[in-house]
C-alpha cells in the first residue's frame, strides 16, 4: 500500500510538472498577458521555456509593431543573423518547424519568427503575437487557391468574426496562444511606432514560467484536468 501510494503521489507529480511548461506570462510595461503553450508542438514549448529558464528573454522588447498584422518580440533578425555571420563555423540554432494546419494563425496565437528557410525552422529568440483583422469568405477562398491550403468551418467562422492573419498559416509555426490579456495585446499593437515599426516609447516584457499550483488551477479552469 505504501509503495502505491509513493506511486500515485509521484505520477501526479510528473502530471502537474508537465503543466509548469505549459503556461507562461509576459510580464509588460502595458500589463500582464497569459499564454498557454501547445502540447501540440512540444519542440517549440520546450524549447521556449528553455529561454525563460536561461534568461534570454529578460526584459526583452517589443520591436516591430504592425498595427492590425502583429507584436513581435525578442531578437530581430538583423541581430541574430548578424551574430551567426560572426561565427560561421557554429551550428545555426533552430527550432525544426511545427507546423499543424489545426494551429493557425487566429488572433491571440502564439507564433515563432523565422528567416527565410526552406524547412522553414525557427529561431530560438524571436516569438510573435497575432493581432490581424477580419477575413471575408472571398480572400479566404483566394488563399485556399494560392496557397493550396483548405480552411475548416471553424476557422472560416474564426477569421471572419475574430481576425487574424491566414495569409501565414501554415508557413510558419504556431505554438501556443493567449488567454488571459488580450486587451493589453490590443493596446502593444495600438502603441504609436516609427518608420521601422519599433514603439516610440519602449514596450518591455519579461516572461515567467507560471507555478505548478496555479498551472493546476488553469488546467481546471480550461477543464484539460478534474
């Protein structure tokens, strides 16, 4: 009986340490935002929890801010590739691409920045938020034809009446969303920016892995656990 109670206590322990990865929250000079990370692309969460463990999102910034396309943050391109062109001879850090036509580019997705590649792998330092705008059934079926990609009625009703940007959708990865702090995405992607759609004044964020007691209070919350 012991040894089964040691058992039992232990697998819930492993459960709910797997649910540490699975939420993080940006901390930011305009508010708190609330991401929950997909088991989906396990490549991609671990890989961004990684970072936070590491420090390498510590007081990062919002860079590119398109108003109605996205908030993008961490690293820019030049910054990475430059530093690859210094160290040639090392490995390029890459996610493998996970792309999952079910994980798609609605309003509040979570997503990955790449550089133009053929695997279309990602970087390590460079996540994006989706803010887009409504789609109508016309540029929908334009994009199914060029692209050569099907919607489902969920993300043709998704698109239409919430946004986002389809146009990307299965092109780069998608790994997670928001679900608590929409409002302060709105208000990153409202902020006045320059020529190079770098904010006027700084937008700063943070993440923090959230605690496995409140990981298990958001499992139940979303009904993933009882």
């Amino acid at each position: 009986m012991k040894s089964f109670i040691i058992t039992a206590i232990f697998s819930f322990l492993v459960l709910i340490s797997s649910a540490q990865s699975r939420f993080v929250r940006l901390h930011t000079n305009k508010g708190d935002i609330l991401l929950h990370l997909y088991d989906e692309t396990p490549k991609h969460r671990d890989a961004f929890i990684k970072s936070i463990e590491e420090g390498l999102y510590d007081h990062a910034a919002f860079n590119r801010v398109i108003k109605s396309f996205v908030n993008q943050g961490g690293e820019l391109d030049e910054t990475i590739l430059d530093r690859e062109k210094l160290h040639p001879e090392l490995p390029l850090k890459r996610i493998d691409a996970e792309i999952i036509p079910s994980l798609y580019h609605k309003k509040g997705a979570l997503g990955a920045g790449r550089n133009d590649n053929l695997q279309k792998r990602s970087y390590l330092t460079q996540i994006y938020l989706v803010a887009g705008k409504r789609q109508t059934d016309k540029q929908l079926d334009f994009l199914e034809q060029k692209k050569g990609i099907k919607f489902s009625a969920e993300q043709r009703e998704v698109y239409k009446t919430i946004g986002g940007i389809p146009r990307l959708d299965q092109d780069y990865t998608i790994f997670g969303e928001i679900i608590q702090g929409m409002d302060v995405a709105d208000a990153i992607n409202a902020t006045a920016t320059n020529s190079q759609d770098l904010p006027i004044n700084p937008i700063i964020f943070t993440p923090e892995i959230v605690s496995i007691k409140e990981s298990t209070r958001i499992l139940k919350k979303l009904h993933l656990i009882e």
